[in-house]
C-alpha cells in the first residue's frame, strides 16, 4: 500500500506531505482546490507522461516522492538487483527539470528509466478517474484481472511454463536446423574424407619403404650383376679372399714354428674367415633374390601414386593425413549427434505442444465459465451504481496460443439501450468508467493491483445510488487500499481516513494544502458537502451520516 506522498512544486502545489492509511481513504475540497492534482502527481511518480508545464511558476524543477509498503519485493527490484527501502518497501522518486527539460527516476535511490517505473507503478496502483484507467481499457490486463478472480493464476502458470518450454525446443531447433543444407554437405564431406583417407589404411613411414623398394626394383639387373661380382671376389672364384687368405693362413702358421710372434696375424686372420663367409652367403642369396617382378613394380608405383594423391590433399604427409582423418570423424560424430538430439528434441517439441494446447483449452473452458457468472454480477451491480440500463460482456476471441493461453479477452460496455456493446475505451465517459471499475473489482473481488485510486467516481450520481458507491467501496476497502476523491457526502461518511484539500491564495502565489480531519472537524466537511452552510441541523446530519457509513461496512 502506499504510506507516503511527497509532492514538492508541481502545478500549484508547492510542499504537500500525506500520510495515506489502510482501508478507505477519501479526499474532499471545493471544486479547483486541488484533488485532481494530487492524483496527477501520483501517476507522474508511477511513470506517466510529464513535461515542464506541470513546474510550479518561477521554480527550476518539480518533484513527487511516493513510498510504498510490500509484502513481497516487487519483480521491477528483483531484476534490476535493486535493494528493498528498509528491506520492505519502495521509494518511487520522480524529478521534472525545467532547464535540462529531462525526468530523472529513482527506485530506492537508484536512477532507472521511466520505462520502469511504468512497468512497477502497474503492478502497485490503478488509477481510474477522467483521464486514467490504464487497467481497465488494456485487453490485456483483462485477461489477467478475469484468471485472477477467477483463481485460475495456477493453470495460467502451468501454460505460461508449457508455453516456455516449447518456445525453448524451437529455438534450439532452430539453432541445430540453422543452414542444415550447408550442414548437410558437411556431413557428406567429412564423411567422405574420413572414409578415403581410411580405406587407404595409411602406415606412417610407409611412403619412404615403398620409394625404397621402387628403387630396388628398377634396378634389379644391375644389382644381381653387383651382388654376383662381390660374391665371386670373396668365395666363387678362382683366387677369391677366402682362398687368398687361406694361403696366407697355412704360410703364416708355419712361420710361426721359426717366430711365435707370427701366430698373432695367423689368428687374426682365422677370426675374420667365419664373417666373410658369412658375407658370401649372404650374397649368395641376395643375387638370387633380385628376379625380375614386373607386377611388384606395377603395385609399388600404384601405392605410391595413391598415397601422394592424399598427402597432397590432406596436409603433405601420412601422419597430417591421418590426424586430418581422426578430425573428420570427430566432427561427424558431432554432426550425427546433433541430428539425433534434433530428432529428440522434435519429438519432445510435439509432446510439449500437445501439453500446451491442452492445458491452454481447459485454461479457456474454466476462464468462459468464470465469464458468464462475471457478467451478471457486474450487470447487477452496475444497476446499483446509476447504470441500470448499461450493458456489460466479455468477449472472448481466439488468438496464436502464448503464455497466458490461446484467449483474447475484450470487455465490452453499452451505456444506453440501443447502443452496440463496444470496447471501454471507445464508449465509456471517466464517470461511468470509474463506477464500471468499481462494479468490476466489486463482482471479482479479486486482490489485484494493492491499490486502487478513484478520481469522482461520483460524477453523475447522487442519493441512493451514492450509498451504493459507499458501500462497494468499502467492500473493495476490505482487500484494497482505496483512495478516492469525491464531491458526494455519503462516500466521505464511509471513509477510515478523511483528507480536506484547501486552497489558500495569496498577494503572489497560490497554494495547496492538506489536513486530515476527524471527529467535530470532519463533521463540518460532511455538512459543507451536504448543503454548504454549517447549522447545528447539518452537523447532526454529517454525524449521522458518518455513523451510517460505518455501519455500512460492518
């Protein structure tokens, strides 16, 4: 609820403090004293439209201060990770500067956009009066007013949470499916590098044995003809190493008979035989092995041809080629993945959707039931309030289904017979707008917005009908805080808390000031309603009639 307004020179009004109070709070004064302005000043402070003209004359700025009581801490705060006035309340702060031309905003101190005060000011108050009714005249704060007298805030969550989820699935489908022709050709690729590079069955290092054998095979003849001379030097022919140094042998072992220092190179050359024995055989079989292949030859060229084709293709060697194939399939495995979680997600996209339109039909069916027995409530109460011939209807429409269903909600009103039922905002006059409003939140009784302002909602009435007004806004008074002003006696006698707003005119300035009144003073501002003059006859009549008023909301 609102505790406190501080309005400092706005319009005419030069320093104005009021403490508002729980339940009914009413405001009275001559016509031109300033009520209006006060509301005024309010929804300046709530984020409405504000310019320089609104400066009281001869000032540099204006400025409204409103401090709010929460129960629970506004969302606007939450968000914005803005801190509690006192850890349970908000200070809404608005300043209009005539030299700069700008509006500063402060929440708690802390400068945000008026944007923000928009958005928190309709969460905390409704104005309804000649110029403001920024709840009743929005389709869609309808929607939300209906689902809340109603009790249906839990099925509009549950399809406000489908309705989230579903629109999450599609935006990750989107991000999967985004270009899924140039993902496709991806797939198609790395799949096709993976699998050339992989039906080569690549061995690093495999490139150098094949040049090698190349070489070896392209000289075979000359190799054999090497292999056969070496073989005949050492051991085939005639005169050959091992012959010539088994001559040396024998010669050397005899001279060692006459000089034993003869027997070392003897030995020496009788540890070196087994070796180019060895050799011999070696060659032996080396020369017999290089036999012409030419279909050897005919492979090693073709393997090296292909393994030069994907070295030049995929990074100049085995290896690169080889870790160019683990990569491909890496991010094929990726791709094939996200396809799998696409089809996984479609699948609970679908199951989602069937969720949302079914909790969206049953939200609809409960919110038109709900509509039908609104209707005649307003319907009845509108005759209460000096609208007996008014006619009142929710329209429902059907709408792409979002957050708070597949409904589009429109109230619909006709003041006089023969009038089309049409949208509020095109027939209703500020009057008739303010009693509609107090017959709607009457019939739904919803919680709503903490704190409902009325500005003459009086106008056009008088007598029994005013009783009537009384009497419905004491009713709203029990789960709002309701401010009010009015010109009708019979709603001040029913107020908890009664403010008089005086005029005081002066040489060079005019002002505004506010007192709240009570007890033999209040009595005198009821008899000033009722008749102007002050007699003993219209003070027992203000007494009684503020008696009456309490009794009316016992």
């Amino acid at each position: 609820m609102i505790r406190e307004l501080r309005i400092r020179d706005f319009a005419i009004i030069k320093e104005l403090d009021i403490c508002f109070s729980e339940g009914l709070n009413v405001l009275t004064g001559e016509t031109g004293a300033g009520k209006s302005i006060i509301v005024d000043a309010l929804g300046v402070a709530l984020g409405g439209r504000a310019g320089s003209g609104m400066i009281r004359t001869g000032c540099e700025s204006a400025s409204v201060q409103a401090f709010f009581e929460t129960e629970d801490r506004p969302q606007v705060l939450a968000d914005l990770a803005i801190g509690e006035d006192g850890g349970s309340g908000v200070v809404i702060r608005r300043i209009i500067s005539a030299t700069s031309g700008r509006n500063r905003a402060f929440l708690n101190d802390v400068m945000v956009g008026v944007q923000t005060l928009s958005e928190l000011g309709r969460d905390l108050v409704d104005i309804h009066g000649q110029n403001e009714h920024q709840s009743l005249l929005s389709p869609q704060n309808q929607l939300k007013m209906l689902d809340e007298a109603a009790g249906l805030f839990a099925q509009r969550k549950l399809v406000g949470s489908l309705f989230a989820q579903a629109a999450q699935a599609r935006e990750k489908l989107a991000g999967i499916g985004a270009d899924i022709e140039e993902k496709n050709r991806r797939r198609e690729l790395l799949s096709f590098q993976a699998d050339e590079i992989g039906a080569a069955a690549l061995v690093p290092g495999e490139d150098a044995k094949l040049e090698e054998e190349k070489n070896i095979l392209l000289h075979l003849g000359r190799l054999r003809e090497l292999m056969e001379s070496a073989f005949a030097l050492i051991y085939g022919a005639e005169g050959s190493a091992i012959e010539g140094l088994s001559r040396a042998k024998k010669a050397l072992d005899e001279a060692s008979l006459i000089d034993p220092q003869a027997a070392q190179p003897a030995e020496f050359i009788l540890q070196a035989m087994p070796f180019l024995e060895e050799a011999a055989m070696f060659l032996r079989s080396k020369k017999d092995s290089y036999e012409p292949d030419p279909d050897r030859l005919s492979q090693v060229e073709e393997r090296l041809e292909t393994i030069k084709k994907l070295k030049k293709k995929y990074g100049g060697s085995i290896e690169e080629a080889l870790a160019r194939m683990e990569r491909a399939q890496a991010e094929l495995a990726g791709l094939l993945e996200e396809g799998e979680s696409a089809g996984k997600l479609e699948r609970e996209l679908e199951e989602t959707e069937a969720k949302l339109a079914g909790a969206a039909e049953a939200l609809s069916a409960k919110r038109k039931m709900f509509a039908l027995e609104a209707e005649k409530a307003i319907t009845a109460i509108m005759k209460e309030l000096a609208l007996e011939k008014a006619r009142f209807r929710i329209e429902f429409s059907s709408c792409e289904t979002g957050p708070a269903g597949a409904d589009r909600v429109e109230f619909l009103f006709s003041a006089n017979p023969g009038e089309q039922l049409r949208p509020l905002h095109k027939v209703a006059s500020g009057g008739e707008l303010s009693r509609l409003m107090l017959a709607i939140k009457s019939a739904m009784r919803s919680k709503g917005v903490p704190v409902l302002v009325f500005d003459e909602v009086d106008a056009g009435i008088g007598g029994k009908t005013a009783w009537n007004v009384a009497r419905k806004l004491r009713e709203l008074a029990g789960s709002h805080q309701v401010l009010c002003i009015t010109h009708e006696p019979q709603i001040a006698g029913a107020a908890d808390t009664h403010f008089v707003i005086e005029k005081e005119a002066g040489a060079d300035s005019t002002k505004v000031i506010i007192k709240e009144v009570s007890g033999r003073a209040r009595q005198e501002e009821v008899a000033r309603m009722l008749g102007g003059k002050l007699t003993e006859a219209s003070l027992r009549h203000a007494k009684e009639l503020i008696e009456r008023g309490f009794l009316a909301s016992s």
